[in-house]
C-alpha cells in the first residue's frame, strides 16, 4: 500500500513538537507501508538530516520556501480569509509539483500533517488523513490572552480564522486525528468521529544513569513559546520567592533554547536559579532532577515535557490543564492551582522522594507500555488501514 505523506515540516528526531512526532511516526509507517513524503521548509536541510528520513521512505521530496515568497503567500491568504498559518505555507507552484508527484505515484492514501499543509491536497479524491495534534484555534486565542495591545489584536483575529478554517477543512478528510482529548474538546466539530493519538516516549528517557539527583526542581521546554514563558515567569516570580522564604538552597534549573534577554535578566536576578541553554542531551538533565514542575496555563495539547520527565523518574507538579492533556492519571504527578500548593507539594516531593519510588515505577511502567511510539502509531497505521 503506498501512503503519501505531507508535512510543513522537515522532520528529525533531535527537534520538538511536529517534527518529532512525525520522525517516530514514519519509522513504524515505513514498516507497513512504501512512504512517499513530501516535506515544506523554510530553512536549509543538511545532508544528514536528509539520509536520516530518507532511509524510512520510498521517495523523499523537500521544497524550500524562500522568506520573500513567504510575505507574499501570507498577504495573498490574509485576502482569501486564510488563516496566517495556512498562508504562510501555501505556494500555488509547490502545489503543481505535489500534483505531479501524485499523479506518477497514485497513493492509496494521503496521511496530512497540520492544517498548514491541507491546502496543497483537500480536493484530491484519495482517502486522506488529517493529523491536526493541537486545537490551533484554542492556542491562537490563549496566546492573545498574554500579549501586548498589538499582538492582542493578531492573535484574536487569528484565532477566529483558525477556527473557521478548522471549520471548514473537516470535510475534506476521511479520517481526523489529535493529540490530546482536551484539545478534541476544543474543537469547533467536538461531536464528529475523532481518533486520539498522543505522542509517544523514545526509549533513551527510560535508560538510567547513575548519578546523584543533583537537581531538585527543573522546567523544561521551548523558552520563546508564549505558554512557557508564562510558566517560567510564574516559577521565578511567583513560586521562587515563597520556596526562598524557606530557607532551604534547593537547586532550581530551567532548561530549553531561545530564551529573551527579559527572561535572562529574571533568571540573573533571582540569584539562585540556574539557565541551561540549548541542551544537547536533555534526557540527562531530566534524569538528574527530583521534581519536574510544569505551571502551564495558556497553551493546549499533550504536555511532552511532563511525559519525559516521568519516564526519567521525575515526580511531576503540573497544572491542572496539563494534567488532563495527558490522558490518563499517572501516581507520580500532584497537581497544583497556585503559588502555595505548588510550595507545599515541592516541599512534600522533596522530602519524601526516595519513598515514593514505588509511584514513580508505576507511572513509567504505564508510560512503557501505553505510551511508546509504536503503540501510538499502530492506532494510526490500523486507522489508515481501515
């Protein structure tokens, strides 16, 4: 069976978000299916990263948007109603060679990746597949709610063409996926079929090391991503100075790339918090952390970051939001609605660490078994199949 598969996004498995969903999710495609994977980008491809998915695909074509094309795109679709992220990755030419490559190929099946990329193939008259992952326009609006008078103003708009995109695009698919039942809910056709795909855990956050847990509280993620700013700015400001009231020097660690001189210059003052910057191997940093926490509020979707975190043996302290966007209830994870509770469960986690062994097993036992890449993407292989 062939399987055509559009991303607007060059996958690889040392990245975050749609690209390593899609990297993992195409190693156990390739087993059951001849991939042919069609890629937008709008950065250069290395050779390597190229050989690393060519090897999973029967055929591997990349097209580079230039950013000057890309200003153009996005005024055209502002015109058409489209929403900033469906433009910003829609050229009519790529469009005419993804026609042609389907033409020669004739796929059995189309497996799409985000509503950026539905577009180039709505109206092809193949059995397709949408992967949404997170409700788009919920996280559009959610990021107007904590921007500045202008962005305000984007992202709201933004948010309402999302959803009549969103709206719009269901009928051109035979199947709809998304990450999280959270994000289902949001979704402005919540009483349509709709099949729940989380991402899966690699394996290597499960390998242990040995080493003292030199770290007692860690954030990880994305640190110019609107929703983790937040978190990051309510753990400096808001949980720091209460744990200081303590008196106890734990060791506070944020993890991630790309954080704002702002950010910098919170992280300086506070004098005990620590910045780790574009950490090459984070599997090890979240092993030598006792407690993830994960004070996020104003994003959507599947919190990878809490996952991994328990898979290396962290206890979790986490919003309620992030605890219901797992999708299921794990022993190791205590959820927090302020400053104060987040204090008294760090407390209580620290002091208490080594005997709570037995619920971090059991959570990481749980996540082997239910939220491995494998299991994950065999519901979306027999979901294509059928």
């Amino acid at each position: 069976m062939k399987l055509l598969v559009l991303s607007s996004r060059f996958p690889y498995p040392l990245d975050k978000g749609d690209k390593l969903r899609l990297y993992y999710q195409l190693q156990s495609l390739s087993k059951e299916f001849e991939i042919h994977l069609i890629c937008l980008t709008d950065e250069p491809v290395c050779d390597l990263h190229y050989s690393t998915i060519a090897q999973y695909c029967k055929s591997l074509k990349v097209f580079y948007q230039k950013k000057s094309s890309i200003l153009l795109q996005v005024l055209v679709g502002f015109i058409k109603g489209w929403p900033v992220q469906v433009s910003y990755f829609f050229n009519g030419k790529i469009k005419k060679e993804i026609y042609k490559i389907i033409s020669k190929e004739k796929p059995d099946h189309i497996y799409c990746q985000l509503i950026r990329a539905t577009e180039y193939i709505k109206d092809i008259p193949i059995k397709k597949t949408i992967d949404y992952m997170d409700c788009f326009s919920e996280n559009s609006f959610k990021r107007s709610e904590t921007s500045n008078i202008l962005k305000k103003i984007f992202w709201k708009q933004e948010a309402q063409r999302v959803k009549k995109y969103e709206t719009s695009i269901f009928a051109f698919f035979d199947n709809h996926i998304l990450i999280s039942q959270s994000d289902a809910d949001f979704m402005p056709f919540q009483k349509k079929p709709i099949s729940i795909i989380a991402n899966g855990i690699a394996d290597i956050f499960f390998e242990p090391i040995e080493n003292s847990k030199s770290i007692d509280i860690l954030f990880v993620g994305n640190l110019s991503y609107y929703s983790n700013i937040d978190a990051v700015d309510f753990i400096i400001h808001q949980i720091f100075p209460e744990l200081k009231k303590m008196g106890i020097p734990f060791r506070i660690v944020i993890a991630g790339k790309s954080p704002s001189h702002e950010m910098k210059e919170w992280i300086h003052t506070s004098g005990q918090v620590e910045l780790l910057e574009n950490v090459p191997q984070i599997e090890k940093i979240y092993q030598q952390a006792r407690i993830m926490v994960a004070p996020i509020t104003k994003g959507t979707g599947l919190q990878n970051k809490v996952l991994e975190a328990l898979a290396a043996g962290c206890m979790v302290v986490c919003s309620e939001q992030v605890s219901k966007g797992l999708g299921a209830e794990f022993s190791a994870i205590r959820i927090a609605k302020n400053a104060e509770e987040y204090v008294h469960h760090i407390l209580h986690l620290h002091g208490q660490y080594q005997s709570l062994k037995n619920e971090r097993d059991q959570s990481q036992k749980y996540l082997q078994e239910f939220y491995s890449w494998q299991f994950q993407t065999n519901k979306l292989i027999d979901l294509i199949k059928s």
